[in-house]
C-alpha cells in the first residue's frame, strides 16, 4: 500500500465513522456524529497526516496535494477553522472501497432497491418510510447490511435511524429515490489489499473512539435523536 493509498483509506475511514448507524447511545457520539454529517457536504472530515515528524507530515502532505490534484480528494478549509477538510471524490471513494474490498456504491444500490421495495409511497406510516432491519436481513447479517448500505448513506441517498436499544432503520431520501430510478454501473477492477483493509479496521476504530470521547465543538449541539422504540401506529409525518 502506498503513500496515497493509506491516505485515501484513512480518509474513508474517518468518513464511515459519521455515516455508520448509531448502535450504542452513550457517551459524546451522538453529538459528534450529527455535528459530522452536518458539515461533511460542505466540508469533509478532518485532516490528519498520520505522520509522526516533520518529514513524515511533508511527505503526507505531497501526497494529499496530489491526491487532490489527480481529483481523487477535495479540500476545504472553513473560515476560522485551523484543520483542513477532506473529501473523498467519487474516484477516490471508488478507489478506496476496492482497496479494502468493501462494497462499492453499486453493491449499494441492490441492498438500496430491497429497501424501496419494502417502502410505500406515499407513506401513511412511520413503518412505510422507516424499515426495519429485521425486515432487511436476519440478526447475524445485520453488520453486512449496513456496510452494503454504508455508500448510499455516505452519499445521501439512504439514512439511517436507531432506537434507543440500537435496533437500526432506513429510509430512502429523495434523492435516493432518484437514485434508484437508474442502476449505476459496474464498479472498476479489484484492487484488494491486505494492508489496506487492516488499517482501514484500525483507523475505524480509532476514529469510532474519538467521536465518542471529543470535546463537542458546539455547546449547545443537542446531537442525533433515537428514533421511538415502537414505530408501528405512529404516521409517518410524526417521525421525520
């Protein structure tokens, strides 16, 4: 694995952490992870080299600099923020997701069409927009599901919602309806790397870690709200 390689798989890293669903409500998670999909459309997630050293942070940030040169990576500095933004592009995410063998965006879009298929438009009832895991895949296949969803969620096309004991639901939005209108094509040739997808682990750890332990950047961010416990009977316009 490469330089840029580990780069782009960092990124994706620090990227799922936000778009996973939220299992376990503790801590300072819910807070960060709204605060993170809030401001990854227009900003990313933030930058960090890796790099221990001088030398170590130049050469990452050649890297970066070529990355986003290649149109692999965007970059965004917010006014008075310090850390830099990054972004994977759709190629860098294509490229990424090989590396590591996850599910590209099109593995996406076959778990996101069984998700309109059990949707009902327009929707009367909670249950008609929210889908239940359970109605998706059995409980030991429940973290397939979600990595198959991971893209579509990353791209806005499906969210995710849990209650407060971490079953987990999803919704088309309307984009991914849209979406779903036309199959995307097949994604490019394998490219996995062992190495890539070990520290992709890693580096998911440790970014789960820090979201649940950071400092949240604004005091008054109420953060992401469980979905109710029981979804059946409620209309669809009382669960947003």
């Amino acid at each position: 694995m490469s330089g840029p390689e580990s780069i782009l798989v960092r990124i994706l890293a620090s990227t799922d952490s936000v778009w996973l669903p939220i299992r376990q409500w503790r801590g300072r998670l819910p807070q960060n992870v709204a605060a993170g999909r809030r401001a990854y459309a227009s900003v990313g997630v933030p930058w960090a080299s890796g790099g221990h050293g001088p030398a170590a942070w130049k050469a990452a940030q050649r890297d970066l600099e070529a990355l986003a040169g290649g149109g692999l990576v965007e970059t965004a500095r917010p006014r008075g923020v310090k850390t830099l933004g990054v972004r994977l592009a759709a190629d860098g995410m294509g490229k990424a997701r090989r590396l590591t063998g996850l599910p590209s965006l099109g593995d996406s879009w076959q778990a996101a069409h069984a998700l309109g298929e059990l949707s009902r438009r327009p929707a009367k009832w909670a249950t008609d927009v929210w889908i239940a895991e359970a109605r998706l895949a059995e409980p030991a296949d429940f973290g397939r599901l979600e990595m198959k969803l991971l893209p579509a969620l990353v791209a806005g096309h499906v969210e995710s919602g849990s209650d407060i004991r971490g079953r987990v639901s999803y919704k088309l939005t309307s984009a991914g309806w849209t979406w779903l209108a036309d199959k995307p094509e097949p994604d490019g040739p394998d490219e996995y790397d062992a190495d890539a997808d070990a520290a992709y682990a890693e580096a998911l750890r440790s970014a789960l870690a820090r979201l649940e332990s950071a400092e949240v950047a604004e005091p008054r961010e109420l953060g992401a709200l469980p979905l109710p416990e029981a979804l059946g009977g409620l209309r669809a316009a009382e669960v947003t």
